[in-house]
C-alpha cells in the first residue's frame, strides 16, 4: 500500500487522536492559517535558519519572550536535534555527566558522539555531584510527572557552578495556565530544549531550543547547524510561529471543563483514570485488562491512544479552546458504547529473551515509545533488564533493538 493511501484511510475513518501531535488532526490552534503553497526555500524576503537575519530572527526573539532571560532558536528536526547540539556544545567545557534518572535515547546518543564520561543518579544522590559537572535532566517525563522540588535543585547545582540540560521535549505547554506545570526556565536551567509539536498545536519536528546566555547560544546554534538539515521546512517554522502565538493567547476554562467531563465519562464506564501531575495527561486503566488489549479495545472503536503503560494507556488531552473543532462528543459517545464484555485477546509478537541472559549487548534496547533505553549497548542484560522487557512485550510494545540482539546471539550459537 502506498503511504499516501494509509494516511487517506485513517483521515477517512475520522480517528480520535488522544496522541501527540499537539493540534489532534488538525481540529485544535491556528494550524488552517498554513497552506502547502507556503512550502518555501531561501528566496529573498524570507530568511536562512542557520544564520537569521530577518524574518527569522524576528521568529527568535518573538520565543524569547516566553522566558526572561532567554535566547531562542527554532528547530525543525525536532527536540533530539537540540539534545544533541546542547550536549555536544556544553562539552567544550565539560567532560563529565549526570543522567538524572530516565532519558531519552537522544541523551545516550549524543554523550556517545561526544566520547563523554557519564553516570546515572536518582534524585538523592545529587547532593555528591561535583563542581564543573553538567546534570541533565527530564522534566516532565513522557507520562506527565513532573520533578519535585525543581526549583531547589536546580539552585543547589547551580551553587556548585554545575551546568543544568533539561530536556522538556514533553513540556512545551507548561506555565501556559495556572494549574499546568512550571518550566525549569522559571529558575535559570541553562540549557533547555521543547517539542512544540507534543502538546501545543505544531506540525511534526517543531521544537525551540533556549539558552540562558547569549554566548552559549552561539555554540549551541554551530552544533545545531551540523545536526539540522539544511533545507528547514518553512511549513513546520510557520508552525512554531502559531504554536507560540497560541500558547499566549490560551485561556484555560473550556480545557478544564472538557478535562473534567471526560474524566467523570471514562470512570462512569468502570475504568481507573489515574490524573497526571500535567493537566493534559491522562492514564487509563481497568482491572483485568492489559495496556495492549484495552488500547486494541479503544483503536477498534476509532480512538488512538498515545501509548501503553504498565495496565494502561496514556492520553495526551486536547489543549481545547474556544472555536476549536475536536470531536469532543464523538469521543464521549465512543467511551460510552465500549462493549466490555466481548474483549478479544490482541495477538503479541513474542520473542524468547531468556537466552539473552548476562549477555553483553550489542545495540542499545529501547522501547518505543516512551523511547527510554532500558538497557545500554556494551551492558549486560540482567534479569531485572529481562523483567523489565518482559513487561514491555506483554503490552506489545514496539522494541528497538531487540531483534538485532536476538538475532547476534542465535547467529553465533549456530556458528
């Protein structure tokens, strides 16, 4: 089938999107302000990227304003390519890392390209980081919580002259309202990278990279010219431009109403919903059903959810507005015609990983989503590693990497 022909017949059978990207097909923000036309190159009157000096520095300094304090750089290859330039230009002047807790596999990426040292801490054992170190930090994570006590922490690194990455690829949103979460910019984070396609309404790869000195900006934007293709979509900087424009212009009443009333819904029908630290994130659960056959159940009657959890799935809730087009009452009448009663068992790709047992492995493992690594290439796959991924292919969640690790082994035994 061709591709063209696959996106026709989701658009036809009219799906629900509960998943990123953050304008739901179109139905939420100011995206119907684009046309295809405005697909453009570099032709004078518009501008170059890489080196702005027109209507695209104008775009930069319109999303400076979000946060005092702050240059901006729009990004079209989405918040990895900001992971990558942010790391790779912090490691002028460091050599030595802290992963605070869950990253995504972009973070692993790019301290390999930059042949960096690295260790992994829980949030308590940050107190014995040492001077001149960079942490970098997840904040909210890809299920909507976010990290306590931010703004002391980030203090405490920032006391012992330690450079603070925070990667808020899932936090483009946050401050938009009272109510929603506070960004790391709000306590002078240096070096800080969102997807605005996640969550705000922007097309697919928007994202803004912001530094909180100029000088490290300059940096940052030589390594997001070696990393960022060349010919940026005018379309998706177009979009960011939108996206921004929505984020200030959002009143929050109808979102928490509709929030509310999808809630209640949901919870009349019998299913758990477990309220994220973020508003707009939401995980759905029942007792007796997996993730995977109750994201099934959920696909069959036309809504997408963003991803399985656990015995769940997660929403990613509309940022509803006024004059939005989100076919709120579809959804609505969809959750309440569920037919409980005749769940079919979804079929699982299974994989036997038990040979994979304190073997060394050989490209890293990452399920995706939420795009976590679970296990590092060069490490070893211990049984707790084995648990963990168990878990992940009971709920039938996509595994990068696994194949080509089953594969290595069952190669060399036969040989």
């Amino acid at each position: 089938m061709r591709l063209t022909d696959r996106l026709k017949e989701l658009d036809d059978k009219q799906v629900i999107s509960m998943h990123v990207p953050g304008h739901k097909n179109m139905t939420i923000g100011y995206l119907k302000e684009i046309d295809m036309k405005y697909d453009m190159t570099e032709i004078p009157g518009l501008d170059n990227l890489h080196n702005p000096e027109g209507i695209l520095l104008e775009l930069n300094h319109k999303l400076s304003g979000k946060y005092e304090g702050y240059s901006a750089q729009a990004v079209v290859n989405g918040s990895t390519t900001g992971i990558l330039a942010g790391i790779s230009a912090v490691s002028e002047h460091v050599n030595c890392f802290v992963i605070r807790g869950d990253a995504h596999k972009s973070v692993y990426h790019a301290l390999d390209l930059v042949n960096a040292d690295y260790s992994v801490a829980a949030a308590d054992e940050l107190d014995d980081v040492k001077e001149g170190t960079a942490v970098i930090i997840t904040h909210p994570s890809y299920t909507g919580e976010g990290l306590k006590s931010l703004g002391s922490l980030i203090k405490k690194l920032k006391s012992k002259n330690i450079t603070v990455i925070v990667d808020e690829a899932h936090g483009a949103h946050m401050d938009i309202a009272e109510g929603f979460l506070e960004s790391s910019m709000n306590y002078g984070a240096d070096f800080v990278v969102q997807s605005y396609h996640k969550m705000l309404p922007a097309l697919t790869g928007a994202s803004v990279v912001y530094c909180r000195e100029q000088k490290n900006m300059m940096t940052v934007q030589k390594y997001i010219d070696y990393f960022e293709t060349s010919s940026p979509s005018y379309l998706v900087m177009a979009s960011i431009e939108l996206a921004e424009e929505f984020y200030n212009d959002f009143k929050p009443e109808v979102f928490f109403a509709n929030r509310t009333l999808i809630v209640q819904v949901l919870r009349e029908k019998g299913f758990e919903v477990i309220e994220c630290d973020d508003p707009a994130k939401l995980v759905i659960c029942r007792q007796g059903l997996r993730g995977h056959a109750l994201d099934s159940l959920f696909r069959e009657n036309g809504v997408y959810s963003e991803m399985t959890v656990d015995d769940g799935v997660l929403w990613c809730l509309p940022l509803f507005h006024a004059g939005d087009s989100f076919p709120l009452q579809e959804l609505i009448k969809s959750v309440r015609s569920l037919d409980l009663s005749s769940m079919e068992t979804t079929d699982i790709e299974k994989y036997d990983i038990s040979e994979l047992l304190n073997k060394k492995c050989i490209r890293t493992v990452v399920p995706y989503p939420p795009g976590v690594p679970v296990v590092i290439e060069g490490e070893k796959f211990h049984k707790e590693v084995l648990l963990v991924l168990d878990n992940y292919l009971n709920n039938n969640v996509k595994i990068e990497g696994i194949k080509e690790n089953i594969n290595y082994y069952m190669n060399e035994d036969e040989s």
